[in-house]
C-alpha cells in the first residue's frame, strides 16, 4: 500500500510543478510521477542542508514541489545545450 500513495503523492508533485513552471514539457505518466518523486528526495536534502529540516522528518509537500521544480528546471537546461 506504501508503493502505491508514493506513486500517487509523487504524481501530484509532478503535477503542481509542471503547472508551477512555464514552459511546454513533453512528459508522460511515468516521467511526471518520477518527477515527483525525485523531487521529495531532492526537497528533502536541501531542507536538511539548510537547516529547515531534521534527519528522519519528511520533506513536506511543499519542499517536495519545490525540489521537483529545480528538477524540471535542470532537465530544461540540459536538453537546451544540444
């Protein structure tokens, strides 16, 4: 049952942060929810560097999006460098 709301969560942070970011992205199901799921992990470290997070606590939703954002943001500037 974890797999499948992480799955779930992760599809909606792919979501709101390819609303949140302008820009036309040719992304699928897949891709969006591995988004989204990168982005937890990617929100989580960087709450944790900047001291906004202990080890162990979850990222929150709200990083979540926010690291899924940088994630968006990074593929768009390496698949712009051809």
């Amino acid at each position: 049952m974890g797999v499948i709301v992480t799955i779930i969560i992760g599809f909606l942070v792919g979501l709101i942060a390819r609303f949140i970011k302008p820009g036309a992205d040719q992304m699928g199901f897949i891709l969006t929810t591995f988004i989204g799921i990168l982005g937890a992990f990617v929100g989580s470290y960087l709450g944790q560097a900047f001291g906004i997070y202990e080890v162990g606590e979850p990222a929150g939703f709200l990083g979540s999006v926010i690291g899924a954002v940088i994630i968006l943001a990074a593929i768009k500037a390496l698949a712009g460098r051809k």
